[in-house]
C-alpha cells in the first residue's frame, strides 16, 4: 500500500519530480567540480535544498517510533480523535490565509523547517500559514512525504521478511493497484478543492470525524470497549 501511494505522488507529480531528480544528480556532480555554491541555485535546485531541510525534524521523531507505533496499534483511538481535530483547527487557519506568493524562488529555510515539522500534523495548511501559492503547497507537501512513504515501504518489507512472513503477491498487488488508483484521485481532489478555494471542506470533514472518534474513544473507555465488541459481532 505505501508503494502504490508512493506511485500516485510520483505519477502526479512526475514533471516536477523528474527535475528534482535531475537536479540531484547536477547536485553531486557540481560537488565533485567545486561549483555547488558558486552558481545561483535554479529554482528546482533550491526547492531541493528545502525539501532536504524539511526532512530534518522527521529525524528527531525516529526515536519515538517506538512510542508512535505503540500508540497507533492499541485499542484506544482516543488519541487518533484529538489528532483530528488538531488538524481540523489548523485547516481552518489556513483555509482563512489569503492565497501567498511564495514558490520555489522565494520560499526560505524557516518555512521549509516549519513544514518539517508540521509533516506529522498537517503540512498543506502549515504551507498556506507560511504564505506558500496553493498549487506549490500541495506539491511540496505531497513530494515531501515521498522519503517517509519510501522508508515506510522498505521497513515493513525488512520487518515481513525478517519474521518469515510469507507474501500473497496476488493479493498484495490488488492492494497497492487499489492504493495507485485511489491516491492519483485523492491528489485530483485536494488540488481541485484548495484551487477552487474550497479547502474548508477538508476542515470540516476532519472536525466531525474528530468529534466522533473522540466519543467513541471516551464510550470505549466508559464501556469496556463495548462498542468495538458490538461492531465486530455485527461484521461476523
């Protein structure tokens, strides 16, 4: 699944993907002349600088992974409902930004750590908060996750082959088609709704789901975790 994510950001985004790459490369090969801060960087080239500094604070989190992964894979799904709302204040703070002017030319280092960080919360909105133009945030945010849906991928294919788990390569590829077909609408969707300036919808979208799961999470607690038991005997 995070491979055919992977696929959908790269397909989507493949003409500024194909430059960044590009730029790379050129990057290495400047190094090796000497040259790689003589020369202005190209707009392509900066963008690359500051995708590489917003992955900076995704390091410092690696030592919590544990603690993430614990918190994700227990029964409480208190801590989910309050990550959606979260999320949903900070959509409607940028859905009420005016539209920024800040590209690949313009952006700066702050905002490139800013977003960084904000990539565990909401990245889009954090991108709009630092005056970035739409269409930019949205590539940038989406290209930005390409390193961690990557890593993911590795890691869950290093952890199932390290236990001996074995692959149904005909159900896993449905999935990551499934995952392919679904992430190039959910990328069409954001960029017509944040373009037609309708981004609100995102945000309220996440505030009742937040609400629910948060009293879902509060019953589950009250309850013994009734309501998961119910839920999974009507699904039986």
């Amino acid at each position: 699944l995070h491979l055919g994510t992977l696929l959908a950001v790269i397909i989507a985004f493949r003409g500024t993907v194909w430059q960044l790459l590009r730029e790379f490369f050129l990057m290495f090969a400047d190094l090796f002349r000497g040259r790689l801060f003589r020369e202005k960087a190209t707009p392509y080239r900066r963008m690359l600088y500051l995708l590489m500094l917003s992955c900076v604070p995704l390091l410092l989190v690696l030592p919590l992974q544990d603690v993430i992964t614990s918190v994700s894979a227990d029964n409480d799904i208190l801590v989910e409902g309050i990550c959606f709302l979260i999320t949903s204040a900070l959509l409607f703070l940028a859905d009420r930004v005016p539209n920024g002017r800040r590209d690949a030319a313009t952006m700066k280092g702050k905002h490139a750590l800013a977003i960084g960080t904000a990539q565990l919360i909401a990245t889009i909105s954090v991108g709009r908060l630092c005056g970035l133009e739409r269409s930019y945030a949205v590539s940038y945010s989406f290209i930005l996750g390409l390193p961690a849906v990557l890593a993911a991928g590795i890691l869950d294919l290093h952890d199932a082959a390290t236990a001996g788990i074995g692959m149904e390569w005909g159900t896993a590829l449905i999935g990551m088609a499934a995952a392919l077909i679904f992430g190039l609408l959910a990328i069409r969707l954001v960029n017509y709704l944040i373009k037609s300036d309708k981004f609100r919808i995102f945000a309220v979208y996440t505030l009742v789901l937040g609400c629910i799961v948060v009293i879902l999470g509060i019953a589950e607690k009250v309850t013994g975790n009734a309501v998961q038991a119910f839920i999974t005997g009507l699904i039986r």
